[in-house]
C-alpha cells in the first residue's frame, strides 16, 4: 500500500511514516504546503497513493481564536481540497480530528460515541469540525478523532507536547500549576499510530474514536507520569477558569473507544500503561530525572 501522509514531518505524521516504512511518503511544510491548491493536487496526482492520510493541522488553540481565518484555512479548506483530489484517485482520505469537537454539553458524565452530537467551544473545535464534514463529503472517507497526543517529537513538531513541557518544568525544579477539571483522555502516539494503520489497511470507513483506555485530568495525568519516573515534583491543582487560557476548552471530552474495539484492531492500552511505555521509550521510567525536582 502506497500512503501520503501530509504532516509527516509532525509528531503523528513522523510516527505513521515510521512504522509504514517505505509505504509511506512523508508530505510537509515548507516543499508541501495545504494551502497552495495547485501544488496540493499536482503532487498527489503525481504520486498517486492508494490512500491520503492528513495528519496536518493548525493546532495552537488559544492562537486559533486570533487568526480564525488562517486556522479554518489549514484545518478545513484545505481538506477540502484533499478531499477533491482523492476523489479525483479514487482513494480513501484519512482524516485526523479531535475530542475539541465537543464540548458544548457542559452536564456531560458519558464518554461521547462517534454519533453523538458534535458541540466545539473555540475556533480550533469549529475548524476541526468544519474539516470533518469536509472530508466526509467525499464517500471513500476514514475520520480518526483522538485526544491529548504525546510522544516522539518529529523534525518539524511545532512545539512541545504537555507531557514533555511538564517533564521539562519538573525536572527544572518548577513549581506546577496544573487544571484539574478537563476530564479527558491523553494519548501516546505510537498507539494511535498502530491503530489507524490497521484501519487503514483494513479499508475502514467512517468515524472513529482512537484514544487510550480510560480517563483522567490533565493534574492527575502529570502526577501519574512523574510517579513512575520516580520523581519528585511540586504539583497544585487548579481550575480551568484559574488557568485562564484564551480559548475555551471542554471540560468533559473523554471519548467512547466501543466501535474501534469492535473492528478487531490492536488494543488501546490503558492510559496509565501508555504513559509507561512513554517514559521507557525515553529511558526515564522509574529512575527519575537528571536534576531533580522540589516536592511540595
């Protein structure tokens, strides 16, 4: 199977050509960029995939809310132009979208399922939104919706993920201030990976929520991650209104993995195992870090 993956040089995108190898070719700013239509469909034609995954995004969502055009730009209009030219292959286009979608439903205790009513609170969610009714108005569509990704920084990340920022800032000795009332579900990247290829490879369509078993705060998230790198860390909870980020974020976003686990694809390993593997990946699990930390 040959794959276009735009975003490629990102954290996601780098980790699908990885783990496709040869199959896949990595597509990304500054040789490709979203918005120059021609250039879009002229590169896709001429390397003819067999599907088009678009890892891409415009994702600083508190910046989002300053330049709505330039974030709908990248993160619906120009699905739409993929989704055009994958119509033009006859091929699948591979959405990537978020649990920003919701939101609105401030009451909300259940995990959302794909066909739940969709409610984003900022313009990052409504452009994300925007894009998925793009891509999906090509039939030969696959929308992955995940949250929180963290992981292997590609050559081109656009800065860091929360796990690495909090690592960073413990292992500075910082004193943490951290929002404890988004309930969600943080994710490790080469799990999300793995999962969609398998979609992917097994012609799936349609909505499809990917995230890690489980949920938790973004607080207890980063309290998890610092016990089992055996480190030390002052840590305080906070309010989503005392954090006071520009954009509004939802505070219940954990999304229902039931249709994913039903397709028969590898298992979404809890979120505390992920976290797990994380810090094995980078050497650091249960041995700490370089540096130390001031406890409470």
């Amino acid at each position: 199977m040959r794959v276009a993956v735009t975003g490629g040089g990102g954290q996601l995108g780098g980790e699908l050509c990885r783990q496709w190898g040869e199959a896949a070719t990595p597509l990304d700013l500054p040789e490709f960029d979203l918005l120059d239509v021609q250039a879009v469909r002229r590169v896709l034609l001429e390397l003819r995939p067999q599907a088009v995954v678009n890892t891409a995004a415009y994702t600083a969502v508190d910046r989002a809310e300053e330049v709505e055009m330039l974030c709908c730009a990248v993160n619906a209009e120009a699905v739409r132009t993929l989704a055009g030219v994958c119509r033009e292959l006859g091929c699948p286009l591979v959405q990537i979208s978020t649990d920003y979608v919701f939101g609105r439903d401030v009451a909300r205790e259940r995990p959302y399922r794909e066909d739940d009513e969709p409610g984003p609170l900022g313009v990052y969610g409504q452009s994300k939104l925007a894009g998925e009714v793009e891509a999906a108005a090509w039939e030969e569509h696959l929308i992955v919706r995940t949250c929180g990704l963290y992981g292997r920084r590609g050559p081109r990340t656009a800065g860091s993920s929360f796990a690495e920022t909090m690592l960073r800032l413990a292992s500075e000795g910082k004193h943490l201030r951290v929002v404890d009332d988004q309930h969600c579900t943080p994710t490790y990247v080469p799990h999300v990976a793995g999962a969609l290829r398998w979609l992917v490879e097994h012609g799936a369509r349609g909505t499809y929520h990917v995230v890690n078993a489980g949920a938790t705060t973004w607080h207890d998230f980063a309290v998890e991650m610092f016990r089992q790198a055996g480190l030390a860390a002052s840590i305080e909870r906070i309010s989503t209104a005392q954090y006071g980020a520009r954009a509004p974020r939802p505070l219940y976003s954990v999304l229902d993995t039931s249709k994913y686990q039903a397709s028969g694809g590898p298992a979404m390993p809890s979120w505390q195992e992920a976290v797990g593997e994380y810090l094995a990946s980078r050497g650091e699990r249960e041995e700490g870090l370089a540096g130390g930390a001031k406890s409470g």
